[in-house]
C-alpha cells in the first residue's frame, strides 16, 4: 500500500512518516520545503519538494496513491497565526487541489489535520473552561485566518465524502508538542518556546524570561506519540466523522512554567508582554467522543511530555546541533 504524507517534512508530518514507515507502507513524502529543512528526511521514502496549493503538484504526488495523509498547512505558534492571516489562509488551496487529485487518482482514503482553532471564540473567553465538545464549532466564530480556513477545509471533506464518496477523516488537533520540533524563528509554539527561554536563561545564569500576555491563559498540549497514535486510530475508523484528539490535562501557562522550571531545576522571574499575541483566554479537549468510539485517548501525562521536550531542546542547544530545519522560520 503507498501513503502519501503531504507536510512530511514538518514536525506532525515527519513523525508519521517514520511510524507509518515501520508498519511497511510504502511513503511519499511532500512538502514545500528544500530538504535541508525538513525536521525529518529518509533517504529510502520518496521525497518531493513541490507547492501543494498548486493542482498539478497534487496530481503528481497522488498518481497510485491508496491513501493520503493531509498535514500540510502554512502555520506556527500563536504569533505566526495572529501575524498572518492571509498565508495561513491560502492554505485552502492545499486541501481543495489535494481533495479534487485524489478523486482523478482514485485515492481510496483521505485524512485532514484541522485544529482546536475552528472553535467558537465565545466558549473560551475565560480562563479554566470546560472541554471543547466536537459541536462546539458551530455556530461558527473561530480563530480569525486560519481558523476559518480548517473549518471551511474541514466542511469540504465532509462534502466530497457525501457528493463524491470519497473516504475522508478529520482530526482536530490541540496544541501538538514534542522532540524534532521548532523551538525557535517565529513558528514555535509555547512548551518548546519555554523549554528553550527556561534553558537559555540557566546556561546564561540569567533570572528571567519573556511570557507573552499574563501567564494566566489556560490550554492542553497533547505529547506527539499520542497524536501519532490518535490519528491512526481515527485513520482507520470505518466512517466519516470529526473528532477532537488532545489532552483534557488543562493548565496555565504559569503552571506550565513551574513544570520546566522544575524539570530545569531552575528558577527564574517572569517579565510578561501584554502586548504580544496571546490568542483565547481558554482552551481544553472534551474527550468523551473518542473515548465512546475507541475506548482511548491520549494518556502521556503534561509533565512526562515536558521532561522528553526539554531534554531534546537541551542536548540541541548545548551541543549547537540546533541546525536550520529546527530553528528557521521557514
């Protein structure tokens, strides 16, 4: 069988890649990207650096292709979104050329990787809230560009399942962190940003960090081999449906602080920005859904996750090994 990452050279994507790999698929590997860049390249898969957005570039990479992995998508943490709304909107193009090759190509299943961000702003106005529920979508007020884009990507599977039988699956991601990600250049996302500033701080012997907005804004961040594992599960379901795979583990970013400064073994004060993006107050998984169907999900504890992460962004900083595809804002 050949499986098609498209985004595999990304932190979600390459990871997948390799597992999906050790279960003797056949992999195809695209993304925008040069290979340098990549977070994860094998030799042995076959590797494309082409536009997605672009239809004859989906055509090509599907040619007799049996299923399709979409987690390709112009995005990085908090304020690459906020910044840029219209190139994380363009990312439709990826999902639409993507959906309308694998028709041509007969393609016989198609995931898409959406995000807690279609969730209806309203809902997380406040610190602490209750878990996101899968309807909790609609009606719709979500995260403003790229938001909007996975929930308009994410009606566009559910439509060409139902006009054109095609087999699609959503997943709708929160906060996906772990080893071989970005901790640096403008796309990292908040556990690795922190483990990175926690760790410059020590070997710097300096007493304190940035902290975007007040430290008191709460979100879940679910360890990267649960997600490998969630998406698979879902992947291989027999129906169409949407399903929220993140933690239920809610804290705040103070919290999350004390949890490396912990690992670290190192204090430090905290200076924070008021004015840099920070995005909704509030932000969990409701996991009842993915537990009734498949009786999982994601169970890697925040700390354990944050003990592997530091230890990764470490050994990257200490030896310099901390090449471009880790830290360039590509």
């Amino acid at each position: 069988m050949k499986v098609l990452v498209a985004g595999a050279g990304g932190f979600i994507g390459g990871h997948l890649a390799k597992d999906l790999s050790e279960q003797n698929f056949e992999i195809i590997c695209a993304d925008i990207k040069p290979p340098q860049y990549w977070f994860q390249l094998n030799e042995k898969f076959k590797n494309f650096t082409l536009d997605l957005k672009e239809y004859e570039s989906c055509l090509k990479v599907t040619e007799n292709v049996d299923y399709v992995y979409n987690m390709a998508c112009n995005m990085g943490g908090m304020g690459f979104i906020e910044n840029n709304k219209a190139e994380c909107m363009l990312s439709v193009l990826i999902n639409t050329n993507l959906l309308r090759a694998c028709l041509k190509n007969k393609v016989k299943k198609y995931f898409f990787s959406s995000s807690a961000c279609v969730y209806n702003s309203s809902k997380q106005s406040k610190v602490f809230v209750p878990g996101l529920k899968e309807t909790d979508a609609y009606p719709a007020d979500p995260e403003d560009g790229y938001g909007w884009e996975k929930l308009f990507s994410e009606r566009m599977c559910r439509h060409f399942y139902e006009d054109f039988n095609l087999e699609t699956r959503v997943v709708r991601y929160h906060n996906v962190y772990g080893p071989l990600g970005t901790y640096s250049g403008g796309r990292e996302k908040a556990p690795a940003a922190l483990c990175r500033k926690i760790i410059e701080a020590k070997m710097k012997n300096l007493n304190e960090i940035e902290v975007w907005g007040d430290g008191q804004q709460t979100r879940s961040f679910m360890f990267i081999d649960d997600c490998i594992e969630g998406t698979k599960k879902i992947f291989n379901s027999k129906k169409f449906d949407i399903y929220n795979l993140g933690s239920d583990e809610q804290v705040s970013i103070n919290q999350m602080i004390d949890i490396i400064e912990q690992i670290a073994d190192y204090k430090i004060k905290k200076k924070y920005l008021l004015d840099k993006p920070k995005g909704v107050r509030g932000r969990s998984s409701d996991n009842n859904k993915i537990i009734a169907d498949f009786n999982w999900s994601p169970g890697t504890g925040l700390k354990k996750g944050l003990e592997k992460t530091y230890k990764w962004i470490f050994d990257q900083i200490k030896s310099g090994d901390n090449t471009n595809r880790f830290t360039k804002s590509y």
